[in-house]
C-alpha cells in the first residue's frame, strides 16, 4: 500500500504529464502572441485607411480664389495673376497694336532699372509700369478714343449715358457727373489716388481716361 501511495505521489510528475504541461503553456503563450500580433496588425490597418481618408480629403480640397482687384485699381483687370501678363491686355484690344518697352530709373533705388510699357491702338493707348524686383505690371495711365477695348462689365465707348450709369452702380465707387463727363472715384481717402474719366458727347461716352497712381 506503501508503494502505491508513493507511486501515486509521483504521478504528477511524470514525463508524459509534464510533456502535456508544457504542450499547454506553450499553446496558451502563443495564443496571447497571436492575438497581439492580430491586433497590431488590425490597428495598422486602420490608421492606413485613416491616411488614406486624409489624402482624398487634401486632394478635393478647393483650390484658392483668386486676388480680385478693385475697379479703380485696374478697370482693365479684375484677377491679379491676369494683370501681371502682358498677354491678358493683348488679348482684350480688338484692333491692331504696337508695344514699346522704355527703362526707366527706379525711383527708390538708383541702381535698379524698371521698365514702361505703351500698348498703342489706334488713337488709344495704355501705359504700365513693371518694377524689375517686384516681377508686376501696374497700369498707370489709359486713353481710350476708340471701341478697339472695353473696361470691366463691358464699358467702353460708344455707349449710352444711362447704362454707363447703371454699370458704375455695381462699383465700389464716387461718382461725380456733370454734363461733358462722368467721373468714378474712390469712396474714401486711403490708399493710392485714382480715378476714371468718362468723357460725354451727344449723350454717349466719346472718350475714357484713366489716370492711376504708381509709387
């Protein structure tokens, strides 16, 4: 009895059971590997669809209006990027043109040579000054005796006292009227000086001047 008590005691400790312990231990370590690795992977996934979703997002973003300029800053231009290209007044004149390219001394700085451009069409000219640091084109002075171009909102000569009125009216602007001419200035004192003349005969428009200022 002795024997089998003590045979019994061992039992536990025999190779075949502990081959199972271990069998056992091993499975479960394994299991909580996986299930690790399984949720690491799973997070993975999720934060690429997060990206993903970010990427598409960045590429439907809108893209940016562009700088609008007020009328009295150029009755020519109302885009910014547009009025640095000489190419976008070559394309509003009707007519045939010419274009002379003057230097001229910056008026800051003396060792800096700026650029006057004259667009000549007809009896009507345009004059734009291009700082060499700056890279713009700025108007600063228009005569307009003819139909070969046409302001913003489509105001040029020819046209009648009345609409040329209605079209100001969409404008930010002072006008002044007499009976030989209708002048838009600004509505407050700041910023740069400019005005547009619109000269008046027989009731329509016979000549436009703009006179801008350039510092």
């Amino acid at each position: 009895m002795f024997q089998f008590f003590h045979n019994s005691l061992r039992c536990p400790f025999r190779p075949s059971v502990r081959l199972f312990l271990l069998l056992f231990l091993f499975s479960s370590f394994s299991g909580a590997c996986s299930t690790e690795t399984a949720d690491q992977e799973a997070a993975l996934e999720e934060r690429a669809v997060e990206v993903k979703v970010d990427t598409l997002k960045a590429k439907r973003a809108p893209a940016k209006s562009p700088v609008q300029i007020d009328f009295l800053g150029n009755p020519f231009m109302a885009d910014y990027n547009q009025s640095r290209k000489l190419d976008a007044y070559f394309a509003k004149i009707n007519s045939d043109f010419t274009v002379d390219a003057e230097p001229i001394q910056n008026i800051h700085k003396a060792d800096i040579t700026d650029t006057i451009y004259i667009i000549r069409f007809g009896t009507s000219m345009i004059e734009l000054y291009a700082p060499t640091q700056t890279g713009d084109l700025l108007l600063q002075v228009a005569d307009i005796q003819g139909n070969g171009i046409s302001l913003r909102n489509n105001m040029k000569v020819g046209m009648s006292q009345p609409e040329l009125m209605n079209k100001l009216k969409t404008f930010d602007v002072r006008i002044l009227q007499t009976n030989a001419e209708i002048v838009a200035t600004s509505t407050t004192t700041d910023g740069a000086p400019a005005a547009i003349r619109f000269l008046l005969k027989n009731g329509k428009v016979s000549r436009i001047r703009y006179e801008g200022y350039v510092d």
